[in-house]
C-alpha cells in the first residue's frame, strides 16, 4: 500500500542541505489542481533557508485560494476585497465597504484567526460598532464582515459563516419616526427659502421647487439635463442618472440600472414647469441646476447649503431627503395608492414608500365605520357612558 497523497494546498517534510557557502531548503506541495511540485529555497544560513522556504509555501497558499484555520483575518480581508471589487460594485458601496475594512473590521479583528472567528466575537464586535458608531455603520460593518466569512467558508478554512447566526443589532437610541412636511408646512419653508438672500445667491429656490416637485433625491435632481424635460407636455424623464463623487477620479454622473433607480416619466405641476420655462429662457448650460461655471453640481457641498437655509427658515430638522418624505404622504393624504407614490419616488418595493416614507397620520379615522358595526355585542349598561364627540 503506498502512501497517502498530500492533502490539497499543504506541504510535506522539509529537507535543507548544504551546497558551497550556502543552504538549499525543498519540499514537496499539492496544489489546487491535485499535482504535487517541488518548493525550494536557499539562503546564507540553515535557520534563513528554512525561513524562506516557509514564506514560499504561504504565499503558495495564498495564491492557490487555499487558507485555512490559521490564517488570519486581515489576510483573508484582502482576498475577499480582490474578489468583491471584480465585480464592479458602484463608487458609493466600494469606497462604504473599504471604509468599514479600514475604520472597523482590520483593527479590531485583523489579527484574529479565522479559528478564533466564533459567533460571540462577531456579535460582540458588531454590538460594539452599534453603540459607538450608530446602526447604519454596524450594518454596513456586518455586510463586509459576513462577505469575508463568507469567502473563507468557501475555501473550507471555516466551516460555516458566523455572522449569520449573531444576533440582533441593538440600536443604542430609538429610531426616529417619519418627518415629512404637511401641505402647509411646505408652504411656510417655501416661501422662506425663495425669500432668503443667501439662497436666492447660491441658485436654491429653483432647485428646491423642482425637487418638491417631484420627489427626486438631490444626486438625481442635480443629473438632470435639458433634453430629459418635455416642457410642452411638462414632463420631466429620469431614472438612471445620478451626480456622484468617486475618490480620485473627480465628479460625473453615473447611468445604472438599479432597484434604486427605476426609469419613469414624472407629470410636473402647472407651477413647477413655468419654472423650467423661465429657466430654459436664460440658461447656457446643459444642465438644468448646473454649478455658477455651468458645469456639473455636487450634491454633497449643495445638502449642506440647503441644510443652512432649512435651519434659518425654522426648520433643522428638515434634510434634501424630507421632500420625498413629503411627496409620498402628501401622494398618501390625498387618497392615492402607495403603488402610485413608489412609482414616483422610483421605489420598487411598495412596503420602502409604506414603511419610510409616509408620514403617519395624528388621528387614524378610516378604522371608525368598521369599528362602530361590533356596537350590538357591547353591554347595554355601556350605553351610560358619554360617546366620544368627533373631530
């Protein structure tokens, strides 16, 4: 019976011999695709030799995908951002998931093997990065952290993904409910804003109005060009048009297909369209909301403008994001469908417009007529009891 093969991805027993001045160090290894080669290495010393030759045979690890227990986790980290960024994720996620392997994960847990990697260790750290940093960086946190595992348990050096079975990020504060503006409200912050000096400066009221509008996010608004708009018709085209930032390579806009930017053609109102044809009239830019030189917009350094005026209209609370808010409730209170308002903020999942996006009403009246036909099962005797006077 002859021996029994390597095991893939392993070495077998070093030998280190002396040729002249210096030490040659060899071994055997079973690569990825079953075939076993020979490693050597040399060096001035039997110690450095063999040193060598151990380096050799990790980085011949590495290169063949195989880790294993013992490797640690900012090894595999840097394996699994090779894989991730091959498949050509947007600017946005790319620069959040190196952000959380930077800031989160590699100094906390990068010297940890992956043996060490248990279910309470991920919980704990990602329970940590929740009460310091916030639930939105804890989640992002256990999305990179789970494709790591995940990258590991595929190469067998773990033998299943810990962060699946962690528990429930804890939020370190209780979520805000929905702002949004009632009709009167937009009113209010509207004529503020479109009599503020500094505003008016900078090129906001217009853009506000457009925004308000339709509903579109200020990455989208600040996209959009002339030849989107139907001014006769007054209808404004967008979908997969975003303005974004990319770090080194400057300001463009980015056409994708996503979930998060579904194509559609917005109805403007009578007032916002005799805004656009206002603005048409004296515009020598391609873009409808270009920056003073005419050229793109950026959404980030205009947020903090529009933020600056929203707090000196009375309004702090208020962000770019709290006219979409606004748009969908008001779309709700009037009596359309929510199907009708995710198709106008470009949502496509009903249940994102319900949930984070209608502002919820103060007295809920549709349950009373329902409500009011179990009275012939209540007691006579409650019939003493003085009824609640409408509203």
């Amino acid at each position: 019976m002859g021996r029994p093969p390597l095991a893939i991805g392993t070495a077998g027993a070093v030998r280190i011999y002396q040729r002249g001045d210096s030490f040659i160090a060899c071994t055997l290894f079973r690569d990825i695709d079953g075939k076993t080669r020979s490693i050597t290495r040399t060096g001035k010393t039997r110690g450095a030799a063999r040193q060598a030759l151990a380096q050799a045979v990790k980085d011949r690890q590495i290169g063949n995908g195989d880790i294993g227990p013992e490797t640690k986790v900012a090894v595999v980290a840097e394996l699994w951002w090779e894989e991730f960024q091959r498949g050509q994720p947007s600017p946005n996620t790319k620069r959040l998931y190196r952000d959380r392997l930077d800031r989160q994960i590699l100094p906390s847990l990068g010297d940890v093997r992956l043996r060490e990697l248990s279910v309470g260790v991920c919980d704990r750290h990602i329970q940590s990065v929740a009460a310091t940093h916030g639930i939105a960086t804890a989640k992002a946190t256990k999305s990179v952290l789970s494709g790591v595992c995940k990258y590991a348990a595929r190469h067998d050096a773990i033998d299943r993904n810990p962060v699946r079975d962690i528990g429930p990020i804890h939020q370190s504060k209780p979520r805000r409910p929905t702002q949004a503006l009632s009709a009167d409200e937009a009113i209010e912050l509207r004529d503020a804003y479109r009599s503020d000096p500094l505003a008016r400066k900078r090129d906001l009221p217009d853009l506000l109005d457009f925004m308000l509008a339709t509903g579109l996010r200020i990455s989208e608004a600040c996209a959009v060009e002339w030849d989107d708009i139907d001014l006769e018709q007054g209808i404004v085209s967008v979908g997969d048009a975003v303005v974004i930032r990319e770090r080194g390579v400057g300001l463009y806009i980015r056409y994708e297909k996503s979930s998060k930017l579904r194509e559609r053609a917005l109805e403007l109102p009578d007032w916002a369209a005799l805004m656009l044809r206002r603005r048409k009239a004296i515009s020598t830019s391609q873009f409808v909301f270009p920056s003073p030189k005419g050229r793109l917009r950026d959404p980030s350094n205009v947020s903090a403008d529009i933020k600056e005026a929203f707090t000196k209209a009375g309004f702090p609370w208020a962000t770019t994001h709290t006219f979409r808010r606004t748009v969908a409730s008001l779309m709700d209170e009037s009596g359309l469908s929510a199907r009708a308002a995710a198709d106008q903020l470009g949502h496509a999942r009903v249940s994102m417009t319900q949930d984070h996006y209608f502002r919820r009403a103060r007295v809920v009246r549709s349950a009373r007529p329902i409500l009011e036909s179990i009275r012939h099962i209540i007691r006579e005797e409650d019939d003493d009891v003085p009824a609640i006077p409408h509203r």
